[in-house]
C-alpha cells in the first residue's frame, strides 16, 4: 500500500462547517427534556401549557427548553390571531428533513472500509 492511500485527504473547509452545524442541531436535542419536546411537536402543534401538563415542567423550563430549539432553528413559533399572548410551536419540516439528511450522510457506511487499521 502507498504512502498516499495511508494520509487522509482534508476536510474541506464546506464539509467541517456542515458537521459544526450537525453537532449544533445535535446539542439542541441532546437534552432529554429537549428530545421530548421535539418528539411531541413532531406529532402536532402544542402551546406551552400543553407541552407543560404533559411532561410535567414548570412554565420557565418548558420555555427554556423551547428557546434553545428555537435558536437552533428546529422549531418555530405561531401566534393566535385573536389573542397574540398565545404561541403555538411546531417542528420546522425543512429543518427536521435536513437534520435527518446530514446525519444519515455522516453516519452513511455504503462506503465503509472493512481493511483493519493497523499502526506502523
């Protein structure tokens, strides 16, 4: 075997901004509560008092929570039109199809090398 097949090729600068992104999104959801929460909006709609009574959390963590998937961009946010005090949350399908892409791209073993490492 050649030097060459033993190095490595770079990360493109492309390819370590997207697993940067992916660890984000990741971190987003590594939280149990978090996980519950997305695994509830990805069934329907739910204003904070909803997701509140079914996973028993106080408001100010139930908000916490959805504040974090927010800035992650995981989940978004609905105003009522009558009354604006009321939010409703839902999943961001753009999102959530690309979290589900990247993380199937980076964990993808069609092109996994079964020659054992061995170090020299």
């Amino acid at each position: 075997m050649s030097q060459a097949t033993l190095v490595r090729p770079e990360r493109t600068a492309e390819a370590r901004s997207s697993i940067s992104e992916l660890a984000g999104l990741l971190k987003a959801l590594g939280d149990p509560t978090r996980l519950a929460i997305a695994a509830r909006l990805a069934r329907r709609e739910h204003c904070v008092c909803d997701l509140m009574a079914i996973l028993r959390l106080p408001q100010s963590t139930c908000s916490h929570h959805l504040g974090v998937l927010r800035r992650a961009g995981l989940v978004r946010d609905r105003r009522d039109p009558r009354d604006a005090r009321w939010a409703y949350y839902s999943l961001v399908p753009a999102a959530v199809a690309a979290l589900r892409r990247d993380l199937g791209d980076a964990l993808d073993l069609s092109a996994f090398d079964p020659t054992p490492a061995h170090c020299e």
